[in-house]
C-alpha cells in the first residue's frame, strides 16, 4: 500500500492586508471560514493522510471545533510563518516520510494540484513546489527609481503546496537563520534541488480584499 502523505497547514497569520477584522483564515468565504474550504479541498485529495493546523495561539479551541469534521490535529501557530511550519512539523506523526506544506490562505486550492505535488514527490524528487508565469513584468526598486529588470521569461511565481522529503523539509528549517514566507527557499540554501510542476490559477492565495471578490466568483463557478 502507498503510505500516506502528511499536510502541515501553516493559518496563524493575522491578515492584516485584508483589512480588520477575524484572522484571515477566519474570515468567511460564501459563509464559510477559509479554513474550512482548505481542509475540505486537502481532504478530497486521495494521497492526503495526517493534517495539522498551526492556527493563531487565541483560536486553537475555536479551530478545533470547526474542523471536527475533517480529522485534524489542530496546534498554536508562531510569530512567523516558519515558526507556524516548525510547530505543525513537530506534532505531525513521526513516521510520515512525505510532507505537503499548504497555506491556509490558499483556499480553493483544487485537490489535482495537491495530487500533482504528490506523484512528483513519490517519482523521488527531494523538493516540488507549484509554479505559473507571472503575468506582470517585475523590476526592483530603490526608493521610487527602477534599478533592474527581471527577465520575465524566466520568472515564475510560487504557489503551494510545496512538498518536500520529510528529513529534507526538518533540515532545511533546522538551518534556517531568519523568517521566510517559501519553505522550498530553504531547501535550495541546503543546495538540494527543488523540481517545479505546473500551478494552477485557483491555488492563489487570499491576501487583499479584491481576492476575497475573485474567490467568490471561483466558488460560484464550481456551483
Ligand atoms: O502572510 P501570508 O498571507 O503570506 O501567509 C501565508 C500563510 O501563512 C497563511 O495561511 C497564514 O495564515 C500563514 N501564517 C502562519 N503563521 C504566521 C504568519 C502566517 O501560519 N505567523
């Protein structure tokens, strides 16, 4: 039998580009918690076995009893997203050897994709994230002048989940020296190789409020 796959689902961020209000895996979404759209998309995923949630350290109780239903092991999240992922790693059974890491934010994050990151993992690679070309042409900025131009063709943006070798996921945060948003930026300072498979549109992640309006209209094309 294929052992199962463990998803670490770092949701303890406050959100504050979306505005005030609940932290943002909270918020609700066509009546719904953000949370719970992600959960139940990871859940429709085959390969997805043991899930824990790092939520905000106030709403640990809260988030349990939302996500009764979906079989989760439910911790405190940390200042950082890193030390979110640290914690849910920490709890996660010890004897599973393939990790997905997945942003809360991310919430209609179709199951294929999850699947996808999945059958790469298991073909061998140490490392797999999610990536599409971006859209907009990238510069870097000093103050208000333009020092540089990316070269777009070569540029993709990152989704998750990422998906990693569970040692190599530990190592890589054991290293880590400061906070970072992108778990597989860590692997590559190790020097393991990361492998990209294609993302998918719907995987975005909920930051401001216009993705709020764009999630909406996601879910009401699913109806
Ligand atoms: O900040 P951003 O929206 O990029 O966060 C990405 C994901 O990391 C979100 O799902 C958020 O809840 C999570 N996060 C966390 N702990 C923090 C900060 C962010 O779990 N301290």
């Amino acid at each position: 039998m294929t052992r199962p796959v463990g998803v670490l689902v770092p949701a303890a961020g406050l959100g504050t580009r979306l505005g005030p209000g609940a932290p943002k895996a909270l918020r609700e979404l066509a009546g719904e918690p953000l949370l719970v759209h992600a959960v139940r998309g990871l859940r429709a995923a085959p390969s997805v076995g043991p899930v824990v949630v790092a939520a905000p350290a106030a709403d640990v109780t809260q988030v349990q009893a939302l996500l009764a239903p979906y079989d989760v092991v439910v911790v405190a999240g940390g200042a950082e997203r890193t030390d979110s992922v640290r914690l849910a790693l920490d709890a996660l059974d010890p004897a599973v050897a393939l990790v997905l890491v997945h942003d809360a934010a991310r919430c209609l994050t179709p199951p294929a994709l999850v699947e996808a990151v999945v059958a790469c993992l298991r073909e061998g690679a140490d490392a797999v994230v999610p990536v599409l070309r971006v859209a907009d042409t990238v510069k870097t900025v000093e103050g208000t002048t333009v020092v540089a131009t990316a070269d777009r063709s070569a540029l993709r943006a990152v989704q998750t989940p990422q998906g990693f070798r569970r040692d190599v996921l530990a190592r890589a945060h054991a290293a880590a020296a400061g906070s970072t948003t992108d778990d597989a930026g860590l692997v590559e300072a190790l020097g393991v190789p990361v492998t990209t498979v294609p993302g998918d549109e719907e995987a975005f992640k909920v930051t401001r409020p216009i993705d709020l309006l764009l999630a909406e209209a996601v879910l009401a094309g699913r109806r």
